[in-house]
C-alpha cells in the first residue's frame, strides 16, 4: 500500500490525515497516511528514511516549510518565489519540493466569491503565510496589494522580492490611517495568542470583505474585528487548508478530489 505522511512538530493536531483519508474514499484510492513528529534536529535523517521506506509522498508543516528547501533535490518556481515547501513528491533522486498554499488559497476565494480582481487588497503579516499569498494574488491583478506589518522591514523586503510580479506598497500598521480596503487578509499569527494586532479605525470599504488564513479558536480575535468593521463576508481558512492538501494530493495520485464534502466534514 501507498504511504503518505505530514511532518511537523507538533503534528498530533493535524487534520491531514483525516482530510487525506476522506479524499481517499471518494476518489476510490488505496493508501495509508499518519502523521509524524519530527523535530528540526532530526529533519535531514527522516527525509532520507522515509524515502529510503518507500514513502510516496508527505506534507510539511510549521516549523519546517523553509528548511525542507535546502534537502529537495528540485523545487517548483512557485515553490522558491514563496521561499517554502509544503508538499514533497518521491523522485528517484530524493524528494522534489512544491507549495500549493498560495493555489489552495486562491481557489478557497473563488469557492467563497471574494474577488481580488480589480479590488484593493490589503495582507496584514510580512512572514512566511503572507510570502505564500503573494504570487497568486498578484497575478489576479488587484488594482492595488497592500502588505502591512508593524515594521516597515520585512513588507519592504517583500515589495522588492516580488516586483518581477507586479506593484506592492509595503506599510506599516499604523501608516494605514484613513485607507479603505476591499478585501483583508489576515495572515499575522496574532490569532494564536488569542489577540489581534492593532491597526487604525476604520479600514475595511462599505461592501468589503474579511479573510484569515487561521482557523478555529485563532480565528476569533480577528472576526471579531472583521465584525466591528461591518464587513459584508467574513471567513477563516479551513477551506485553504483542505484545498492547498487537495492539490498536493492531485499532484501524488492524479486526481483531483471534491473539496466541498470533506470541507463540511471538518465543520460538522
């Protein structure tokens, strides 16, 4: 049987397996697919034993999307651009490299009907989630891409790491005062410390919507505020995260799963 995995650290709370077993099922493919703890000490020896295991195929999650770079034997451009793997795929030389992130987001907002084209788009974050948006939402040509963090730093960084794709001002929270936006993407961390970054009064255009990479309990802080700014659509990104796995599956098995079932499974 064909064996998959994700690795991370930690991974017990993963929904990989269960949206990967639910995509199993419904396109009729046998294989088994668990999740593995690895610590970055122990990244390098793993990748070689789980290719060496006959392993077909694994995701990666935090904290190692960066450092699985250095130990693909070939990256996809997408996957250098975004400066992050998400998903390996067996090769006869070792692992080649791929992140589906930034296509599992952009087909979440076409699932929701939140356009980006011609709208005024603002990204809250300049880490690595932001980095993983960025291609795909440039390429659907907004009239403008803001990217804010609390320093001007790393948005700046972005803006030039980017430019061969097209125009971002970078900003910092505070410097947003008196802008209006039609769609906020939330892809800051606050979440998780169960706070949301302070950001300038009113932001959010009459009709805008709200979109946040997290889910469940560090969605709140920033739906909260999304509910504050009166916005016409808010969601979180559990869409995003079964359908950046569902491209990682067409790539494994060639395939393409329907994500809408599995989606209300994880909501149920």
């Amino acid at each position: 049987m064909d064996r998959y995995a994700v690795i991370g650290h930690p991974v017990a709370h993963s929904k990989s397996p269960r949206i990967h077993a639910a995509f199993a099922q419904q396109t009729a493919q046998t294989l088994h697919y668990e999740a593995i703890a690895v610590t970055p000490a122990e990244l390098a020896a793993t990748l070689q034993n789980l290719h060496q295991q006959g392993y077909r195929g694994l995701n990666v999650t935090l904290p190692h999307k960066v450092a699985v770079m250095a130990l693909c034997t070939a990256v996809t451009d997408r996957a250098r651009q975004a400066g992050a793997v998400n998903t390996l795929i067996r090769a006869d030389d070792g692992w080649h490299g791929d992140n589906t992130d930034g296509e599992g987001f952009m087909r979440d907002l076409v699932r929701l009907g939140f356009a980006v084209t011609g709208r005024r788009v603002l990204v809250l974050g300049a880490g690595g989630a932001a980095r993983g948006i960025l291609e795909p939402l440039l390429r659907a040509q907004p009239a403008e891409l803001v990217v804010s963090n609390r320093t001007p730093w790393k948005p700046e960084a972005l803006a030039e790491a980017f430019k061969n794709l097209g125009r971002i001002r970078p900003c910092t929270h505070l410097a947003l005062k008196g802008d209006r936006y039609d769609l906020i993407i939330n892809a800051t961390s606050a979440g998780h410390d169960g706070r949301m970054v302070r950001l300038p009064g009113q932001l959010l255009a009459a009709g805008g919507d709200c979109y946040d990479l997290s889910y469940g309990e560090a969605f709140a802080p920033f739906a909260a505020w999304a509910r504050a700014q009166n916005a016409a659509r808010i969601a979180d990104g559990l869409g995003m995260l079964v359908e950046q796995a569902a491209a990682a599956f067409e790539r494994w098995r060639g395939v393409r799963p329907d994500t809408a079932p599995v989606i209300a499974l994880l909501r149920a």
